[in-house]
C-alpha cells in the first residue's frame, strides 16, 4: 500500500514554492495569470468605492434629516401638564390663601398675576407679532419658514383678552373680595394638536372638588375658557422664538365658607388627566381660601 504522504526534500519544497511564485507551464504569478490580477485588482476598488460611497450616504442621510428646529429627543410625556398662577405652594400643594382684608396678603396674589403677564402685556404682543395675520378658529399650520430670521409665525395673545381678570380693569385681580381669579396655562408640546387636529378647541372646565357649596359659580375669559387653534402647533423655541402660551382666566365666586378645593381640567380628546403618576398631566387642583 502506498503512503499517502510522500516525504520530500527541502529542496523540493522550495522549488514548489518558486513554482508558486511564477509558474511558466501555466504563466501564472502567485497562482493567477496577470489578466486575473488585474481583475481582482479592479474588484477591490470598486467594491471599497461602493462601500466608501454607501457610508458617505448613511452618513448624509443622518444629518440631513437631523432638524436644528426640531429636538433630537423629545420626551414621552405626549399629554400636557397644566399650570395654575398664583402659584402658591404649601408644601406640595397649591394653597391660594389670602385675606381680603389685608393689603399685603392680596398685594402679593395680585403682584403674582401682574408679573405673570408682563410678557402678554398688549403692545409688547402687537409689536412681537406685527406683520402676521391669525386666523382665530384655525390651526396655524406652517410648513414653511416664512417669518424674519428663517422662524415661523406666532400668534399674539393679549392681557386684554382676559377682559375682568386682565388686571387693567381690576388691579386685584378679585382678591380685595371674594371674586378671586386664576390663570391656567396648559405646557407646550412640539407639535401638539389638541383634539388630534379635529378642528375643536380645547377648554378649561373647574369643579369644586370640596365645598362645593362654597362656589356661586365660575367664570372663564376668554367666554367658554377655550385655548384657540391658532396657538396650535407649537414648533419649538427655535422655529418662534416670540410664541406664547395662551391662557384662560377663571374667576371663582365664594359665598358661605368661601373656601374650596377646585379641579380644573384642560378637556380635549387627547389629553389625559388621570395619570397617577403624573398630577399635573391635564389639570390642577388648588384649595382657595378667603378670610377676612
Ligand atoms: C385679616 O386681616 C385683618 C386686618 O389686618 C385682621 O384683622 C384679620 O385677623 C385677618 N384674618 C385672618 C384670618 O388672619
Ligand atoms: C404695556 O406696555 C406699555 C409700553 O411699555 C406700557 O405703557 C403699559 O403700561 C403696559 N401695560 C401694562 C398693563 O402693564
Ligand atoms: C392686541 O392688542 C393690540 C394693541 O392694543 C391690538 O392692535 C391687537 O389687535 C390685539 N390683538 C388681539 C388678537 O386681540
Ligand atoms: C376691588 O377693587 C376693584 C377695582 O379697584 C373695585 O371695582 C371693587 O369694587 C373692589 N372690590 C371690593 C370688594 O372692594
Ligand atoms: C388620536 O391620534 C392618536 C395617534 O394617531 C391615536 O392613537 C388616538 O386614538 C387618536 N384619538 C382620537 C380620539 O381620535
Ligand atoms: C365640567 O366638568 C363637570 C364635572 O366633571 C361636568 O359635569 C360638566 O359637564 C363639565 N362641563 C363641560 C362644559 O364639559
Ligand atoms: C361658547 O359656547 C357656546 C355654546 O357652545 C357658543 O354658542 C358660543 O359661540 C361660544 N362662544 C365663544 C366665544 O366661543
């Protein structure tokens, strides 16, 4: 039987090896013919260009689609959190305590509200947004970047607006009596449409949670206490750098007790308000209280 394996001699592997290199009976070099070589050659090119290339897109891709106006990360909470001015804290909870009777305890809600809407004061909004025409009752849609400074449009929101609770009527806002007001805010979100852009405004509803024999009844300014369309989407500070939240002013009659603990809520279809883990999501509660 013949071994399988022959034995050889060193000297017959080096000439295996120079055979290797350049083969005569075949004409190869390293095993392929110069015409392979070339071939191979022009592969690897192509293909490292093909791959250059393909990175370069990916890469062009990624920053075209990154917006500046828009944040790279935007946070989970798609419901937004309300906010109620005074915003007096005891602890955690908001306790709008004054006595009516006492100059410095109702200067001190009234001057809370005053500085609160110094952004909204009239001129300053007409001058902010001069050159824009809102449409009210319309969403303010823009899909281009059509205002000064490649930004887009804002919709004024005036101090007067909020008409017996605006502070130019009435510099106490209610609280040298038992007519006190409050402002609601509702939080931007980046592209928020309330109601899912269904055309309905959302409004602000406050319920006496206790003493509810406490409350005559409850006024809203803007009437029926709705936030309107035109203040909606928000796209960012970047894109309008002159937006402001609207707002919705409540004025709470006491009698008896005069003492509350309201809940007002932000009503729209996609907005929630029964997140325990997320007291603010949708509406505020506040105890209010007038003594004298
Ligand atoms: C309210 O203020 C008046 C006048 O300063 C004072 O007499 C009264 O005791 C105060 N009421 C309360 C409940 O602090
Ligand atoms: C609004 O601003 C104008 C001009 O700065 C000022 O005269 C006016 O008193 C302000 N109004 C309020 C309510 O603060
Ligand atoms: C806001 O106030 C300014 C100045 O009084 C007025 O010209 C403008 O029409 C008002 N805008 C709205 C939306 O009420
Ligand atoms: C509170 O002040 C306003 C404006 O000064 C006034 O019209 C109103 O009568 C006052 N209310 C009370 C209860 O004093
Ligand atoms: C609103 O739109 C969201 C997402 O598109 C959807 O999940 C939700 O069910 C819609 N709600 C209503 C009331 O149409
Ligand atoms: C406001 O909320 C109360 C209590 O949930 C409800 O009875 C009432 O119908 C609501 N009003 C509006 C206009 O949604
Ligand atoms: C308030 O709501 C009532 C009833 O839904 C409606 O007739 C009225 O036009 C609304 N007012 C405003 C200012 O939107």
């Amino acid at each position: 039987m013949a071994t399988l394996k022959e034995k050889r001699t060193c000297g017959q592997r080096c000439e295996d090896f120079g055979r290797f290199v350049w083969n005569p009976d075949h004409g190869t070099f390293m095993g392929r013919t110069p015409v392979k070589w070339v071939c191979i050659s022009l592969y690897y090119v192509a293909f490292y260009v093909v791959m250059t290339a393909l990175f370069a897109l990916a890469l062009w891709t990624l920053m075209y689609t990154l917006d500046p106006y828009a944040p790279d990360y935007q946070d989970r909470l798609l419901s937004p959190g309300v906010m109620v001015w005074p915003d007096v804290y005891n602890e955690e909870n908001l306790e709008l305590f004054y006595n009516m009777s006492e100059k410095s305890s109702l200067d001190r809600m009234a001057q809370c509200l005053r500085d609160f809407l110094i952004p909204y004061n009239d001129t300053l909004q007409e001058s902010c947004h001069r050159m824009h025409q809102c449409k009210p009752g319309h969403y303010n849609l823009q899909t281009s970047f059509d205002a000064p400074g490649h930004t887009k449009w804002s919709c004024p929101f005036n101090q007067s607006v909020l008409e017996q609770c605006s502070g130019l009527e009435d510099p106490t806002f209610g609280y040298n009596g038992t007519k006190p007001c409050v402002i609601i805010k509702m939080n931007r979100i980046i592209s928020f449409l309330p109601n899912n852009g269904t055309g309905m405004a959302p409004y602000v509803n406050c319920t006496a949670l206790e003493g509810h024999e406490n409350v005559d009844w409850i006024e809203y300014f803007p009437s029926n206490g709705t936030f309107d369309l035109s203040y909606f989407p928000y796209y960012g500070k970047q894109a309008q750098p002159s937006y402001v939240n609207p707002l919705v002013a409540v004025k709470i009659h006491l009698i008896g007790q005069r003492s509350a603990k309201i809940q007002c809520r932000v009503v729209a279809h996609n907005i929630g308000y029964e997140n325990f883990y997320e007291p603010y999501e949708g509406k505020v509660i506040f105890q209010i209280k007038a003594t004298s």
